[in-house]
C-alpha cells in the first residue's frame, strides 16, 4: 500500500491529501477564521460549484480530498486493468475536472448539516417603536438626551432622543417610546409614567 501511495505518478494526490489534513488541523486550532465568500446571484457557475453554500476553506478542503479520492481511485483502477498508473500528466487534469462537479454535490449535501451563520444585529431602524429609558441629560427640542432601548434580541444600545412634539420634556429616568428617526437622533413621546408615585 505505502509502495502505491509514495509512487512518483500518486504524490499530486497524496499531497493534496496531507494539504487538506494541514488545513483541518489550523481550523480545529482556530488558528485561521472562515474566509465567507459573497457570490453574486448571477454567478450560476460559481453556485454551481458550491461557493456561498460553505465557507471558503470547507470547500477547498472538500475539493481537495475527492479530487484525491478520485485519482487515487483512477490509479488503482489503472493499475488493476492495464498494470500499470496513468502518467500525471493525464490523471491530474483528468481528476481534477472529475473533482469539480463532485465537490458542487458534495457542498450541496454538506452544506445543511453544518450550523448555519446567526447574528443578532440588526438595523438602527428595528428600534423604531421601542420603549426607552433617559439615562443622561434631560432631552428638549433641539437638546439631545442619551436613551437606553433593547432590541427584540435583548441586545442594549444607546441612542440620542429629543421629543417628537414641541415644547415637551423628557426627564432623565423616564420612559419612552421611541416613534421615529431622523439621522442620527430619535424623536420619542413620553410613557407618562415618569411622574406617577414611587411604590
């Protein structure tokens, strides 16, 4: 077997073996991030060949180990018909373009079983419509205050608010739904609890 393996017409596909274990180990040390790569919709080709279904290193690595499977398998078979291995001048081209389709189906069976990309960003906008609370300053027509919001992920952020209607005051501890944005500021209404008794 080792004799098979280590001959001159096997070592492309051997070496694209060893290159794809040296990639899994850097990944499992965490050495080296996913590299995602965005596709256009119209790259049908592209799609075809799995990139955006894995992240960038999964696919070379997927590539690499059937392009190694196929021309080791294209070797023995070689070697059991005609007794003896195809020169690499002909397996590697030959496995590599048998490689390609492979590794689109293979990226398309793999890709839903590997967990799936979660974020809990979202746009400045969702908070529209979200109760805050004044934690710094006191917030009048054109006199910004600093507000704490939670989005629906129970992630906090601060944000500047004035009032959406002239001559109201937003005191510091009170709350209040924001309504609207415009640039960089909210414009919020009060909740009218800021001057109910303190149980």
């Amino acid at each position: 077997m080792a004799a098979f393996l280590f001959a001159p017409e096997n070592l492309v596909f051997v070496s694209a073996l060893l290159l794809m274990l040296l990639i899994g180990a850097v990944q499992a040390m965490g050495f080296a991030g996913d590299a995602d790569l965005d596709i256009d919709g119209d790259a049908d080709l592209l799609g075809w060949l799995g990139l955006g279904r894995l992240p960038l290193l999964a696919l070379i690595a997927l590539f690499l180990t059937l392009f190694a499977i196929i021309g080791l398998l294209g070797q023995q078979a070689a070697q059991d018909m005609f007794g003896g291995m195809i020169t690499p001048w002909i397996a590697v081209p030959a496995a590599c373009v048998a490689a390609l389709p492979a590794t689109g189906l293979a990226a398309r069976i793999v890709a839903p079983l590997l967990p799936q990309d979660h974020t809990t960003a979202i746009p400045i906008d969702h908070l529209v419509g979200s109760r805050a609370t004044i934690v710094t300053g006191r917030a009048t027509s054109g006199s910004p205050a600093r507000a704490r919001v939670q989005d629906h992920h129970g992630q906090t952020h601060y944000v500047m608010v004035e009032p959406d209607n002239d001559g109201q005051v937003l005191e510091e501890g009170e709350t209040i739904l924001l309504v609207r944005r415009e640039n960089h500021l909210f414009r919020a209404i009060s909740q009218g609890d800021h001057y109910l008794p303190q149980l």
